[in-house]
C-alpha cells in the first residue's frame, strides 16, 4: 500500500502507486479523463500502466502530441480534444512538460479570454479561479517537481515563456510511483536529478520567510546528492531511485518560496525554438554560476548548503556542484548545449521579465544576467 500524505494538495507515494489512481479519480468526481503525455512516454508503455489500472470507460482518450518544452498551441490542441471527447478532468503522465501542458489545459478549459491574461507577470495570479478542472499529475522522472508545484511553464505564440502561477494550479493528486522512473537513461536521470537540486537550493536561498519550506529543501538536497550519482550509474538501484522522486518531490513542494536567478535564466532559454534545451540541463550549467554570484547575499545559508553535502566549512559550494556535474555526465558550458553567442542579449532581456527575479536573493540587472550567461557561456 502506498502512503498518502497532505501538504499543499495530496500525494499518493510508493512503488505500485499507480495501480491505485482509479481511487483518485472517484475521489475527485473525474468520470471521464484525458490523459495528457507525450510519444516518449507512450512508447515507453507508461500510459498503459496507468490505463491498465482505469476501467476505460473512465479513459476519454490521449494526448500524445506534448512538445519538450510545452507550447501555447500544443495546449489548444489538447483541449480541443478534451472537448471532443467530453472529458472532465485530466490524467498527466510523464516529466514537467506533460504535466504542464495538462496544467495549462485544466485552465484553458474553465476560464474565458485570452490565454496570455492569466500569465503572472501580465497580473494573471488573482484571475485564475477554483473552476480550474480537475488534475491527477503521474510523474515518470525525478526532477521537476511539477506535480506538486503551483506553476506551468508555457511558451506562447509569440515566443514568449511565460509562468501560469497559483495555488489553484497545483494538481489536486500527484501519484509518485518511483517503478516509473526505473527505466530513464542515464543522461534524463542525470539532467532531471539536477533540476531537483536546484529547485531545493533556489527556493531554500529566497529571501521570503518560510520556514518549513526551507527545512524541506535541504532535506531534499540532501536526498539528491547522496542519491544522484547512484541513480545515474545503476539505474536498477531502487534504493537511489526512490530517493531522487522524494528529493523531486520535495523541490515541488518548497516552490511557494520562489526560484531564483538559475530558473530567471532558464525559462526564456527553454522557450527557443532553436536550439531545444533541456531545462534540466540548463539548469545544471547555470548553478555554479549562480551560487558564487548570490554567495554574499546568504552566508549563513551557503554554511547550512555545505554541511548538508557534507563537505568543510570552507569549501568552495560552486566547485563541489562543479565536480558533481562532470561526475554524471552533464556539460559545462552553454556553447556545449548549442547555444549561439548571439542569442545571449534577448535572453537577457527576457530573463529580467521573469517572475523567478524578485526571489533571488541577490537583486539582478542587466549587466549581472549578461555576466552570469557569459561565464556560463
């Protein structure tokens, strides 16, 4: 039997997790719902998990077709069929992108105008309403959090990414089954891991004042590290791979503190079309960068960060994630990813537009996020 435990909305975790899920849709009055994945996913026989657990009259149908950074028209897409097919409710299945394309649906399904309007740096957060519909979020990687998290992250028509944030955004159940993930590779593993890790140290680095959060980001900070390389050699080790959804899990669920200059940076990266970058990834090259940049601001907390990795009261933090990066295969530069030089000033401007900025626990300008992506670069 699995756990079930509320903080923010309810978790249902443990191995054989998902064999349980038609329970969540009775609970939630979901008669009929649309599954929302992507073609990896569904290769991968992770839907069928998941609908060999339903009766299929409660299975609307499914949507394949999610983008590895979620788009605007993918979503439109989607509700189209969810209106086809008469669905009232969602089943998200597979990493952040997955999930949060079904967010973005949930809403687009339950509130009028213009989907840009209910974006949190246009003024949308007090907009978006209970009517949003129903979620059950599946996560099949351990690393975005997005399943307990209260934000879709969605690149519109015109290019921009744009964050869809409030609490009535948060999946009504998250069901994290950590058989799921048994099957990534080594590289997916390595990349989302360091996603996890760096949503437990931005949030546990903003300045907004909650402590609990921030005893969850570093118990899952410290889950991940411990566990990471682990998972990334053996990904047969259940022991490792359990302790990265918790670590995941516990990233998502710190969120309400905010990110920071890391994710400020990699949101309008994720949004271009050329080159495709892995959030993750991003994610992975950015954190030395960021954690030498915001050292001064949070000297106590960076004392805190290396006990909890266990290394010397005067060790150099960057480094250490440095070492872990090259331990699992992740790549040290921006230019490594694909990214041409000259796409370094738009992403500038984009980032400051971000609503990761306010929480990062340095205050950034132009010139910063210029010499962060340049050293990055």
């Amino acid at each position: 039997m699995s756990a079930s435990i509320s903080y923010l909305t309810t978790i249902r975790f443990g191995e054989g997790a998902v064999g349980e899920i038609d329970e969540d849709l009775g609970a939630l009055g979901i008669s009929r719902a649309l599954i929302v994945a992507d073609a990896g996913v569904v290769a991968a026989g992770l839907v069928e998990r998941v609908t060999d657990a339903v009766p299929a009259e409660r299975i609307a149908g499914v949507f394949d077709g999610t983008p590895s950074n979620p788009t605007q028209r993918a979503a439109e897409k989607a509700l189209d069929l969810y209106r086809e097919t008469g669905a009232d409710g969602l089943i998200a299945i597979g990493g952040g992108s997955p999930i949060d394309l079904a967010k973005a649906v949930a809403l687009m399904a339950t509130h009028e105008g213009p989907f840009d309007s209910y974006a949190a740096v246009l003024g949308g957060i007090p907009r978006i309403t209970a009517a949003v519909a129903p979620l059950i979020a599946v996560p099949t990687t351990a690393g975005t959090g997005s399943e307990v998290g209260r934000a879709a992250l969605v690149t519109l028509d015109d290019g921009r990414k744009l964050g869809f944030i409030s609490p009535h955004m948060i999946p009504n159940r998250a069901v994290c089954d950590p058989e799921l993930t048994y099957g990534m590779p080594p590289g997916l593993t390595a990349a989302t891991g360091m996603d996890a890790i760096s949503h437990c140290i931005e949030t546990y680095l903003s300045p907004r004042f909650n402590p609990p959060a921030e005893a969850i980001a570093l118990d899952g900070l410290a889950r991940a590290v411990a566990s990471l390389p682990k998972a990334v050699e053996d990904g047969a080790d259940v022991g490792a791979r359990r302790e990265m959804m918790i670590a995941a899990l516990h990233g998502g669920l710190t969120f309400q503190k905010g990110l920071g200059a890391i994710h400020a940076i990699s949101h309008p990266l994720g949004g271009l079309e050329e080159p495709s970058l892995h959030h993750g990834t991003l994610n992975a090259v950015l954190l030395p960068h960021v954690l030498r940049f915001n050292e001064a601001a949070a000297p106590g907390k960076y004392a805190a960060m290396r006990e909890v990795v266990g290394i010397a009261p005067d060790a150099d933090l960057a480094g250490y994630f440095e070492a872990l990066n090259a331990t699992i295969g992740m790549p040290k530069t921006l230019s490594e990813m694909g990214l041409p030089r000259q796409a370094i000033p738009p992403i500038v401007e984009g980032a400051l537009k971000d609503h990761s900025v306010p929480t990062n626990p340095r205050a950034l300008d132009a010139a910063s996020v210029k010499a962060l992506m340049e050293a990055a670069y």
